[in-house]
C-alpha cells in the first residue's frame, strides 16, 4: 500500500472509524503496517464467521477490541504520516494465515493466487497487459450490445487495450437490470463493496445499496472512465450477421425514430443480460382489471400510490421479498399469492447505512477496503460449495442432501420459527420441503415477521383468473385488489432473445441452442461464432453466492487473453473448437447432476423447460478462476489475417 495523498492534517475522525470498523479486519491491516504477526496470534483469533455476518467484533471482549483498535490507530496514524508499511508483501504462507485467522477457518492454501489479485499486491501478475505491444490494426474493431454492467466492463477493458468500440443501448440511459428496477425496496443482495467493480471502488452509503445507488455507481463508473460517449441510446439490435469473406460482424439495428442501419465490427460482444425479459404469466382475464397491474421489473418512475388500498403481491422470489416489507405499512391489505416456500437467510446489515468515519476509513486506506472485500468475497463465495453436494449414503427425507446441508437447513428452520413469533400457524406454508440452496438462497428484510402482520394475507396458490376488482386462486379463492404486483421473475433461460445471430454458413444461434438450451464453453464462446462473445452467458452464475460482477470480470478478462494473443500473432478470427465446447459442457452436466439443483422435488428457475441446468455454474469460483486466467488458443480454429481460409488449431 503506496500513500498517494497528503498526510491528514488532523486524525480525529480516525479514532469514530475504529469504533464501527471490522475489527478482523483491522488485525489484517495491523499486520501489514507493523510486520507484528502476533495480532493474528490466538489471543486475537476471531471467532467464526456465522452465515453472512461480517463478525464486526470478532466475538472478541472489550477489551482486546480496545487493544486492537488502539494499535491500528497508532498505526495509521504512522502510515498517513509517511512511514511505509513493514509488510507490503506477505508471504504466501503468512497472507493464507492472516486470511484463514480472520474467518475463523483454514482457507486452502490453493486460493493463495486469489488472495493476491484481491489484495491487489504487486507480486500479483496479470496473465495479460493493459495495452497491447502489437499495434491495433485498423478495422479491428468492437460492438458491445448492451451498457448494463457487463456492458461498461468491456468497454473498459477495450479502452485500456486500445480497441476501438460502440456500444448499443436500447434504453435511454446505461445500467441495465438497475436501470430498469425501480420497485418499492429494490436493491442488491450481495453486499455494495463487492457488487462493484474490482478496478471501481466506490463510496457507498449502505452496505447493501438500493437499485437507485447502484444506478449511480454504473453511471458514476462510465462517466469515470470516458464510456458514455461511446454509447448509442435508444437503439435495439435485431440482429447480427457473421460475414465470412470480410470476417466480420454485421448488426442491424433499429432507433426509437424507426431508423435502420448495419453496423459492422471485427468483435461482436453481447452484454444484454439475463434479467430484463419479465415473465408475465398468461392469466384469463388480465386485460379486464380495471387499477394498476404492473411487474416488478416495469414499475413506474413515479410509483404507485398504494396508501389504504388493497393490493395483491403474486409471486415471493427476490423481488416479493423486497416488495412486500417496503410496502406493508401504505397498504390496508396485502394478499401475496405464493406456489411455493422459499428460504431465506438472516440478513444482519439489512437497511445499515455506512457511518461516515467508516467510509473515509474504506476510501483512505486500501488495506482495509481490499481486507474488507477479500473476506467478503469468502462468506459469500466457496464457502457454502460443499453444502451443494449430495451425499448418496444421505438420508435427507427430501429435505436436506448431505449433514452440511442439513446443519443449514436446521439453523434456518429456526430462524423462521423465530422470526414468525406468534404467527407459528403459518409455518407449515412457509417452511420449505426441498433441501436449502434448492432454490435461490434469499435474504431475509423482514420478509416473515410481514407475513405474520394483520393486514397480510399469505395463500399457498396460483392465480388463475382475474377479475375486473379481483384476482382468482387455484384454490377457489377471490381475493379483492385495487392494485397488482406481479413479482413473477424473469425469463432467464431464453438467452440473447429475441435478437437474432447469425453464424457461419447461416447457422442461427437459437436453433443450435434449440430454444432455452443455451451452451456456450466457459459460458462465454460457441462454435460456428467466429470472433462472437457473450458475458452472463450460459451457466456463469454462481449459486452459492457472490457477485456477479466478479464473473462477467473474468469473462472479459478472458476475451481479453484471447485478444492480446489474435493481435500478437496476426489472427483474424478465433472460433471455439467443437470437441472442447463439448467436453466443457459435458462436465458442467455431470458436475451439476450431484448438485443440489438436480435433486429429485427441486424446482427451480435454474433449469429449461427440459429440465436442464442452463443458468448456474457448478464449479468453485476458484475454478472458474483459473478456467478463465489464460486462453488457450489451441482449443480455437484460427484465421490468419492474411487468410480468409479457417487454419488450423494454433500451435
């Protein structure tokens, strides 16, 4: 940690920061700036992390709490003075213990290379450079469809490799799933400082921010790096074309007037997300209810005005969740029309704003802010891999798949008790029968002390008519609205639709996918797409937790490997070998077949209509890590530039 700025004039504020710091992660810190190991010695071990808890105190008394705080900030105070740390760079064998220390937990010292690049340190070697030593040729250029976050990370990423770039947007603003997202309660369910960008710190106000914040980090972060300008709005690619003799993409697009034109570009890149096609049921009679009916993900900019109105919230996936807590105390009854249980986990720093001393503690001090995100990135990644796995010698009653899962499933079970209070007649309708992580795992806002509210209604159905003033269950209820929220979710297996691409020989990408059977290796290339390239591609989500900004990071971290080597050794086009897609896509069905999702009674958005696995990826991050680290460019079929032939297999 190199200081960059002025030393402060006055520390005052620093002793407030240490009062609400992460004290584990203090001791982190305390380490690198003193070289002392003795604060991760066992009279400073931590106790461990429970659930998503950051495990603010360590479990640690007062008074070694005091000890701590008090050195970090005589350390500190040092440091913004000019003294370098003692420790810039740790050990492999002394970071794995200041790492597993923290958490109360051996981390395998097989994460080591991870730590590093979290941590940013300079021992630390990326697998390829910013820019290129080959000068870009002219032509060599990219179209990006899409400004959601996927779609601001390759700009980036392009800006710093000197390729050239548009990106196609057909919103009126950037950001996405956050853009569109504006219902009562929205936010992320993965904490702010690791749903954000490795190489974008940002100052937040909350530890879980709200989807108007994360908005104005996208923005902040395209504005920040010059994208912007880049940008075309309001207009929508229809479809794109391979051209083989030029090598090339061909995109027709359409803008908000109606006018057409053909883009073309070297690279195509799709970037348009998985959760942005809402999933509207087919009801009878929807067209005859006569007040508000909208989804979550097309709420309107100025909200619905629900005070002292009976409203009906159909659905209870992430958004229900959200919705129904933010909403309970306008309404004069809340109906929420659920088919199924969902888990949901204890949500500690649910609504925490960020106290100010701890934000400039997180901005001023990298160390902490790197500490802070690195132990983070734990509880919410790996960490829950095993409790994923069924155990075949198991005996679960359908309800659990090995003693780890089992052990979640009890502590949870428990919680919900808790949390119902006096409501435990509704415990046989929300307590779920499937294993835990069957489904997404949601975090709990107050979702079941709303349930056990007087003017809350939960029905164990589905909707089957709607009435003028009504909606009609499965179970013959009729249940009065003047509003309608529909929390129904997203069509997330339907990948890229309705944009149609076209490949080699005029192959199309959604008949080789054959509708929602979506394939593409490392979810990000699919043979016959020369130089085509899709971030949240198939199976790149994590079901075991995380943030999917680290995912689409490495995707394009990737594409970029491959990059670099095309320009450095003059290759026009990649395109994935056939036998390697397949292969990768083999294991990615075998390795789901022992997961939780492919339990026998688990149903889940997760899977196609055939009931295929086409949304998760069912690796360790820490695998997917080192898949997507460097690419290799024998796995690809290669065109010279000085060829318009397919070569073969590169050396």
């Amino acid at each position: 940690m190199t200081k960059t700025h002025a030393p402060a004039p006055d520390h005052g504020w620093l002793l407030a920061a240490l009062a609400a710091a992460n004290v584990p992660t203090l001791a982190c810190v305390l380490v690198h700036l003193t070289g002392d190991c003795r604060w991760i010695g066992p009279r400073y071990a931590p106790s461990r992390i429970r659930g998503l808890d950051d495990n603010d105190t360590g479990g640690f008394s007062d008074e070694i709490q005091a000890e701590i705080r008090d050195a970090v900030h005589d350390a500190l105070v040092a440091w913004f003075d000019g003294r370098p740390p003692a420790l810039p760079e740790p050990s492999d064998q002394l970071l794995l213990e200041m790492m597993s220390v923290s958490l109360g937990e051996d981390v395998p010292d097989n994460y080591i290379t991870m730590i590093r690049q979290d941590l940013g340190l300079a021992s630390f070697a990326p697998s390829c450079p910013a820019a290129v030593a080959t000068p870009v040729p002219e032509g060599f250029t990219a179209l990006i469809i899409g400004a959601g976050i996927s779609g601001i990370c390759a700009a980036i990423e392009f800006a710093k490799a000197g390729i050239p770039y548009v990106i196609v947007e057909r919103r009126p603003a950037l950001g996405g799933v956050w853009f569109d997202n504006r219902y009562p309660g929205a936010a992320c369910d993965v904490p702010s400082h690791l749903y954000s960008y490795s190489f974008a710190p940002y100052d937040w106000s909350r530890y879980f921010a709200g989807s108007r914040e994360i908005h104005a980090y996208l923005e902040h972060v395209a504005d920040a790096f010059d994208v912007r300008r880049h940008i075309r709005f309001g207009t929508e690619v229809e479809s794109a074309r391979y051209c083989a003799d030029t090598a090339t993409w061909a995109a027709e697009a359409i803008d908000s007037d109606g006018n057409r034109e053909t883009l073309t570009a070297r690279i195509l890149l799709s970037c348009v997300g998985a959760f942005n096609k809402p999933r509207i049921p087919a009801v009878e009679g929807m067209d005859s209810f006569t007040g508000p009916s909208v989804h979550t993900g097309q709420y309107p900019d100025a909200g619905l005005d629900l005070a002292g109105r009976d409203v009906v919230l159909v659905g209870n996936g992430a958004s229900a969740m959200q919705v129904a807590p933010a909403i309970v105390d306008q309404v004069r009854s809340l109906t929420i029309i659920q088919r199924s249980a969902q888990w949901a986990a204890p949500f500690p720093k649910f609504g925490q704003d960020i106290p100010d001393p701890v934000k400039r503690l997180i901005r001023e001090v990298p160390l902490y802010r790197q500490w802070y995100r690195l132990r983070l990135n734990w509880a919410f990644n790996d960490k829950l891999y095993e409790a994923l796995q069924q155990d075949p010698s198991w005996d679960g009653q359908g309800r659990s798949i090995n003693a780890i899962n089992d052990s979640h499933r009890k502590a949870l079970t428990g919680y919900i008790k808790a949390e119902l209070g006096n409501a435990q007649h509704l415990l046989p309708d929300v307590l779920p029968q499937y294993p835990p992580f069957g489904k997404r795992m949601l975090l709990d806002n107050g979702w079941f002390r709303t349930l056990a509210r007087d003017n809350v209604k939960p029905v164990m159905a589905g909707v089957s008519k709607v009435l003028p003033d009504a909606v009609v269950t499965t179970d013959g209820g009729v249940h009065h609205a003047d509003v309608i929220i529909w929390a129904t979710g997203f069509d997330v297996v339907n990948l890229l639709a309705p944009m149609k691409v076209t490949g080699l020989g005029g192959r199309e990408l959604h008949d080789d996918w054959d509708g929602d059977n979506a394939r593409a290796y490392l979810g990000t290339v699919v043979p016959g797409y020369p130089n085509f390239f899709c971030l949240y591609g198939p199976n790149t989500q994590f079901g075991h937790g995380g943030s999917l900004i680290t995912v689409l990071e490495r995707q394009m971290h990737y594409v970029m490997s491959l990059l670099h080597q095309m320009l450095a050794h003059g290759i026009e086009t990649v395109d994935v070998r056939r036998d390697v897609h397949d292969a990768y896509n083999a294991k990615v069905d075998a390795t789901h077949a022992r997961m939780v999702w492919t339990y026998p009674g688990v149903e889940t958005y997760y899977k196609n209509s055939r009931g295929r696995v086409v949304v998760n990826n069912p690796f360790r991050v820490l695998e997917f890590w080192r898949m997507t680290e460097t690419a290799d460019l024998s796995e690809y079929e290669v065109a010279h530039a000085t060829s318009t032939d397919h070569a073969g297999a590169a050396a």
